[in-house]
C-alpha cells in the first residue's frame, strides 16, 4: 500500500470515502453531450464543488470524475484523442481541493463491453485500456484507485493487473451483486474475495447495487470466505424512483446511517456511498461511524 493510504488505516478504524459524482453533477445543471468525464474539461469548476462538498462533509477519502474514463468508454463518447488529458485533469481537480489531509482515489469503472468469450475486447486490450487510464490518473498525483462497479472476475483482474504493474499504487476493488447476491455475470461474494484475496487485493468489497439492505449478507459472506481482508462497502442511496420529471433515489441520510452502523459492526474498514448519495448523506454516514467506533 502507499504510505499515505496505509497510514490512514492504521490511525483510523474506519475511513469514510465521499458519495456519488453523478447524482451531484446532474443535479448542478452542469450540460455535457455523453459521458460526465468531459466536464473535467470544459467547467472544472463544477467538478471542483462536487469535491469541495464532500471533503466540506468530512470525507476522508474523494474519487476522481473519472468512473468512465478508460479508452474504450471514451471512444464511444467521441473522445478517444483527449483520454489522456480527461484523466489527468480528473486527479489535478480533486488534488486540488483535497489538499495534504484528504486522500483522492483514482475512479476506475467497466469498460462497457464485454470481454471475449463472450464480447471483442481482449484480456490484453482491456489491461492496456486500464493501464493507460491508471497511468495518466497517478501522474495527477492519485494517492490509491478503486476499481468499482464490476460483474466480470476477468475484468476486474485486468483492471487490477494494469493498476499495480503500471503505478504501483494500492487499489480497492468493489464488485456489484444484484438481487440473488450475484453480479451480472453470475460471480457470488464467496467466489469474489477469495479470488480477489487470492491476488493480494489489499481492500476488496462491493458497491452500488440495489440499496444498503442487500450488502448485509454480501459482506458477511466475502467476510467468511476471506476472514483476513479487509471490506469496503458503497452502496447505493437506496432504488431510484420517478418523481415528476426527476429521478429521486429513496434511502435518506439516516437510513443510510443506520447501516453505517451495521457495516461498522460487521468489521468494514472503508464506508461510502454510490448512486443517489449526496454530502448529507456521507456527513450522516460519519456521524453514524464516529458514535460505533
């Protein structure tokens, strides 16, 4: 592990990582054609809020606006030339506001097709698109990655070889379970911490989801299959519903709390959350945490 990440573990018995981007970026008005990660670009400073609101709650550690930017995403969105540069400035804008005290992790999601067998993309090609997303985010002066949101083990080891033969840097690595407590391709919790333990991932764990409620047993379940790791959890701000002409997700900040608290007892180390979240979610989150430990 880096240093800095490293000793955040050892002096804090749970770190608390910031909510979702999206949710905060949709809600500023901020207009982009097809992939958040271009806003990096054309107004950093509505990036920079989204930071600077979750570090104003009292997040330890803020990702990067960089969830989608790896090259095969971004060649879809018509900005293949500019990956480099989305990346790079993804880490500059969140170094910036997090300053010496807050640790910014470098935000690495799926590629968006699938893997061969089952789709075009190479072993080798999603390690390289993964690999150049990694490098240009640790020249912006990442601190860690997490690599989040996955379904397939095959990616998520791709994604997990290109980060610590390209950086060196440490990586969180969440997989996604939907309702039956599967990802999308069928991986159990078991099955993803131990293969995931089985490569030395140093934190492992799972994101996003359905709500809160579901990650109970997921968590308990990696817990039992890999007893020595170390769990993380981000889940959503419970299921989107449609309200009028908005998209409202229903889990408030104490219901989210309250399985802080949950979490926190099971032995979960990094707590955060995903879609729907926003910083009064996390600020209930840290409240919630400070009163277990």
């Amino acid at each position: 592990m880096s240093n800095r990440f490293n000793e955040a573990l050892e002096k804090k018995r749970v770190l608390i990582c910031d909510g979702a981007m999206g949710t905060m970026l949709m809600s500023s008005g901020a207009h982009y054609d097809l992939c958040p990660e271009e806003l990096n670009l054309t107004t950093p400073e509505v990036v920079r809020a989204v930071h600077r609101a979750y570090v104003e709650a009292g997040a330890d550690i803020i990702e990067t606006n960089s969830f989608g930017g790896n090259s095969v995403k971004l060649a879809v969105a018509r900005m293949f030339e500019k990956r480099r540069e989305v990346n790079l400035a993804a880490a500059c804008l969140a170094k910036e506001v997090a300053g010496d005290s807050v640790l910014v992790a470098g935000s690495i999601g799926p590629l968006g097709k699938f893997l061969q067998p089952l789709g075009q993309v190479s072993y080798g090609q999603a390690v390289e698109a993964f690999r150049e997303q990694a490098e240009a985010l640790m020249k912006g002066g990442v601190d860690l990655f997490i690599i989040e949101t996955m379904a397939d083990l095959k990616e998520i080891k791709a994604a997990y070889q290109a980060v610590t033969e390209g950086t060196g840097l440490p990586a969180i690595c969440t997989m996604t379970f939907d309702t039956g407590h599967r990802t999308m391709m069928g991986v159990s919790p078991a099955q993803a911490a131990q293969e995931l333990c089985a490569l030395g991932v140093p934190v492992i764990g799972a994101n996003c989801g359905r709500g809160p409620e579901e990650f109970e047993a997921v968590l308990q379940e990696m817990k039992e299959a890999c007893p020595q790791a170390i769990l993380a959890v981000q889940p959503n701000a419970g299921l989107p519903k449609l309200v009028g002409d908005k998209v409202i997700y229903d889990a408030s900040p104490e219901e989210m709390a309250e399985y802080a608290r949950r979490f926190v007892a099971l032995g979960v180390r990094v707590i955060g959350a995903c879609c729907g979240s926003t910083p009064e979610h996390i600020r209930a989150i840290i409240e919630a945490v400070r009163a277990s430990s």
